[in-house]
C-alpha cells in the first residue's frame, strides 16, 4: 500500500466545491480524502510540501493534435504526452487527423496502444466523423466506439454537408459521444489567412469574416435540437456564435464550447507583423469578439478553455504567411497565458479558471477525470501561482516549437504534476 500526503495547500477542487487549505490523502494512485488543515503527524505516508501552492486536479485538454503516425516530425503521442504533463495536463484527447486518419477500429488502437507505452498525461483518441475526414461518407462509428474512441472530430476539416452531420449527430448519440466540430463554413474560408475586417483590408490580405463560424455555428446548434445529439463548437471566437451557443444552452439544446488562451490575448492587429506564428484557425479576431468571449466565460456558456494545440516543425512555418499551415504549439503554456489572459486582469478567479481546465472538459468528454472525489484516480496538479517563468521553446518537450510566446515572462507555474499518485513531471527550480 503507497500512500502519499500533499499537505498545506490551497486545494481548489471546482467539481465538488472545494476551496480550502489543506492536504490531499493519496493511496496506491487513487484520491482517499480532501483534509482540511495542515497538522497530520499521525498519518504514515510520504509527503510533499505544498507551502504556498495551489493543489487541484489534473487539466483536461479537448482536442489536441499530434502527428503520430504520418507527422511524427511535428509531434509523437509520446513527446504529446510529455508535454502536456509539463502544461499540468493529465488528461488528453487527440485529433483523429494524421495519416491514416483515425476512422476505423485499428486506427483507434495503434493511437491506444502507442499511448500505452509513454510515461506522461493519459491519452484518449478521437474517431473521425467522415471516412479519411474528406466529409462525404461516415466512418465505422460503432467500431470507433468499440475501439474506445471518446468523441469524433474532423479536426480542423468542416463538415459542410449538412445531412452527413445530421446522421454523424444520430449515430454518436446512440453512444452518447460528442460530435467536436471546427464549425467554419468552407467556401467563406477555405482561402482566408486572418480575421475578415479593416486589419485585413489595410494589409491587403484575404480575410475569414466571423460569419463563416457564425452560420455554420447555428447549422450545428438547429441539428442538435432536431437529433438530440451532442455537438461541442471548438474554438469559438465570436460574438455571435458565443451568443448563439448562450440561447441554445438556455433552451436545453446539447451544444458546448471552449476557448483558446490565444484568442483572448490577441487579436488581428498583430497580423501586422506578417508573423506566421499568429497564423492560427479560427484566426484571431478584434477586441469586440475578445470581449465577449470573456463574457461567455464568465456566464458558463463557454465551460471549457483549451490550448488547441498544433503542433509544426519550424521550417513549416518559416515560410510566406499566405501558404503557411495555422497552428500553435500550446501544451506547455496553457496555464500561464490564462494567468494573463484572465487572472491578471481579474475576468475569472481562480476556481472559475479551474473549472474550465478540469471539471469542465472531463464533462464535454465523459472521462473520469478533472475533480479530487473520493476513489478517482489521483491525476493531480501544483501550481505557483506567484512564480514568473521565461517562456524557452527550446526547452519544450514538444517536438514542435511555434509559439509566438517564445522569450515571454508569465506569472503563474506548474510546479508538479502527477498521474495515478506518482509525479510524472517536476519544475526545476
């Protein structure tokens, strides 16, 4: 029997409500009690001193891309892992759209069983939604389903045709599975580079307006209500969408959100700079889109923030911003880009911002993760939330290292990070 105490803490646990100093009781990998206090000398176990720190549950990261197979140049699901551990995420579910695409049983398990053999946050695969994600045809759902997979996606690939959707909303309802969808209509967007609007004409680039999100948002909201499906809007960054998702909530439709902490810290004035590093999908809009995000958090129609994390070999992107491939490598600064984002200017607390990293997207997904109840597994993360930390992408863990972020100072670190009771990664000092 291994026990473990994490003692003199601030345990932050949104899913139960908890917000207290205190000490975590950990026996052979799964959570035994939440201790109010500090002073347990009687119990015999090994100790970390969390003086200072904040103790919460592991994060849960929606959609993740790795390469593996087809890209391993961008990222491995092991270096995927490893990384995500190092950002405080222990939970993970990867886009189905490598090479093959993830749309039938033994896909499903190469991605299982790779993840079997890395040492860092747990992996769960997506399904993709249409057969090669090409959109025309549905893949093997109930074979995906049997193979584990946790949700289906085309990743960053629209499904435009709106029957296919209608069906691929019947079918993972049957399984109570969510549909994750880049909800953008193609044909306003496919050739786009950044945010449609006065930015773009001035620098005389093709724009992506916000009505491409828009429509396509509302397309996906009205087939929920008629299947009865889940659908989950990744990366909304709109105010009509955001508004949209609001009503549909309020009328007990099953559609979700999340956010990125890219989106809330800039918007398309830094496309200016011609940086292929800011080039991302659904593209940074302006301040007024911003604003409302914000407020989306704060109200709950936005229940989950993920880092969207796309990961590309450097000379991908150190190309002409028109053919450029969008993406961020986020992992390893999730946390302290929505310290930035939302802590700092006070838009959400602590347990507000957790909420949307743990409980939040274990919820969308359905896993057994994001909280410190009693008997679930101990994936658990300790963060400093006064430590400044210089951004190194050289350092990365990722294979991948476009991060506009690089040589950046934040506030906010994770300190440690276990999975099942044992650190998996350590900050140095």
């Amino acid at each position: 029997m291994q026990r473990l105490l994490i003692t003199n803490g601030r345990v932050i646990d949104p899913a139960n409500d908890v917000d207290q100093i205190g000490s975590l009781l950990i026996e052979d990998g799964c959570v035994i009690d939440l201790l109010e206090g500090t002073n347990f000398a009687e119990i015999d176990a090994e100790r970390i001193d969390a003086d200072g720190l904040l103790i919460t549950p592991g994060f849960v990261d929606l959609h993740v891309g790795v390469g593996e197979p087809g890209f391993e140049e961008d990222e491995t699901i092991a270096s995927a892992a490893l990384a995500a551990v190092a950002g405080g995420i222990t939970s993970m579910a990867t886009l189905p759209t490598t090479n093959p695409v993830v749309d039938n049983r033994g896909a499903a398990e190469f991605v299982k069983h790779q993840a079997l053999q890395v040492s860092g946050s747990r992996v769960f695969p997506m399904g993709a939604v249409t057969s090669g994600a090409k959109g025309e045809s549905l893949a093997e759902i109930g074979q995906l389903v049997e193979a584990d997979a946790i949700a289906f996606s085309d990743g960053k690939l629209p499904i435009a045709n709106a029957e296919i959707m209608r069906r691929a909303l019947e079918y993972s309802g049957m399984f109570d599975r969510p549909i994750m969808h880049n909800a953008m209509v193609p044909e306003l967007s496919e050739s786009g580079i950044m945010h449609e609007g006065f930015q773009s004409t001035r620098l005389g680039l093709r724009g992506i307006p916000a009505a491409a999100q828009d429509i396509m948002t509302s397309r996906d909201i009205a087939l929920a209500e008629l299947t009865g499906g889940r659908v989950h809007i990744m990366t909304v960054t709109t105010m009509d969408a955001t508004d949209r998702i609001r009503m549909a909530r309020q009328r007990g439709i099953q559609v979700s959100a999340d956010v990125t902490p890219h989106h809330l810290l800039f918007d398309d004035t830094v496309m200016s700079s011609f940086d292929t590093l800011y080039k991302v999908s659904p593209p940074l809009r302006t301040q007024d889109h911003t604003n409302e995000l914000i407020e989306g958090l704060k109200d709950g129609t936005i229940t989950a923030i993920s880092g969207d994390h796309q990961p590309l070999a450097i000379e991908k992107k150190a190309v002409e911003l028109d053919v450029a491939p969008f993406g961020i490598c986020a992992l390893e600064t999730l946390l302290c880009c929505c310290v930035r984002a939302l802590i700092e200017p006070k838009h959400l607390t602590w347990p507000q911002l957790l909420r949307c990293l743990t409980v939040g997207p274990a919820e969308i997904l359905g896993v057994d993760a994001g909280r410190l109840s009693r008997g679930c597994p101990a994936d658990v993360t300790l963060i400093d939330p006064t430590r400044k930390i210089t951004i190194d992408a050289t350092q990365f863990r990722s294979r991948s290292r476009n991060t506009p972020f690089d040589g950046q100072t934040f506030t906010g670190a994770v300190i440690r990070t276990l999975v099942a009771g044992k650190t998996v990664y350590e900050r140095q000092p």
